[in-house]
C-alpha cells in the first residue's frame, strides 16, 4: 500500500457524524473570515487597524476583505463550496507568504497563526467537500453535480 493511498470511502458518509461535524465546521470558519472581510471593509461589526478600513480598490487589503467577505459567506452558506475555500485558502496563504513571513519563519514568530489556520482550514473543505447543512444540496441534481461532492 502507498502512502498517499486512500480507500475509496474517504471523507465523511452523508448523514454521518463525520458529515455534521464538517458541515458545522465550515459554517463557523466561513462566518468568522466574512466577518473579517466586513470589518476590513466597513469597520463592522469591529474596525480593523486603530480604526480604519481598507481603501476602495487598494492592493491587498481590499482585495482580501472583498474575497473574506463575498468567499467566505458563500462557504459559510455551502454555495461553490470547493472553489470558493481554494479562493480563501489561497488568499491566506498570500497574506502568509507575502506579510508575515518576513518577520519570521514561525506562525507563533511572524503573528500568522490566524492565516496559517485559515489556510489550512479552507483548503481542508475545499478538498474534502461542503459536508451537511450546504445550501447547494437544496438545488435540483443536475444544477449541483458540480458544487456537491457525492459519495465515493
């Protein structure tokens, strides 16, 4: 056996525990980041930086609060869930790479422990699927075969 190999039933059953558990996962990881890209963007519910929210159109922290805001709600409904969570994982791996790295190596180090959870969070339900509780489960089959991951 490889190990990278996986059994054909990886990830979780719909209906079971592993399902809901994933399911609220995401809901709770998609409301915390739109709430980052609100605050970033309008200073709601909490301003950002002293006090000041993102310029109109400035590179990258408007950039980063329109995605936190419009990708993040969008995985917190369970709606394109899988693209929607690459977008935010690579958003947070930017924010990594490119703002905290260069004060160290180490998340603990560098302040990017927030970024470094996101990432990683997002690109977990970007691979694994929306679990339960997705609004794109309530659409018509044929609408969602591509935004539903089924059963393996």
């Amino acid at each position: 056996m490889h190990l990278l190999a996986t059994d054909r039933s990886a990830g979780p059953a719909p209906g079971s525990a592993g399902a809901l558990v994933l399911g609220l996962f995401r809901i709770l990881i998609g409301i915390s980041f739109a709430l980052h890209g609100l605050s970033e963007l309008f200073g709601k519910p909490v301003a950002p930086y002293g006090g000041h929210t993102a310029t109109f159109g400035s590179w990258p922290q408007w950039w980063a609060g329109v995605i936190e805001l419009v990708a993040g709600a969008l995985v917190a409904a369970g709606i394109g869930t899988r693209v929607a969570a690459l977008l935010c994982s690579g958003a947070m791996a930017y924010a990594y790479l490119f703002v905290h790295l260069k004060h160290g190596l180490l998340p603990i180090q560098n302040g990017g422990e927030l970024a470094a959870l996101f990432c990683w969070s997002f690109f977990l339900i970007a691979v694994i699927g929306p679990g339960a509780f997705a609004a794109a489960s309530l659409l018509p089959s044929a609408a969602r075969r591509n935004t539903v991951s089924t059963h393996r």
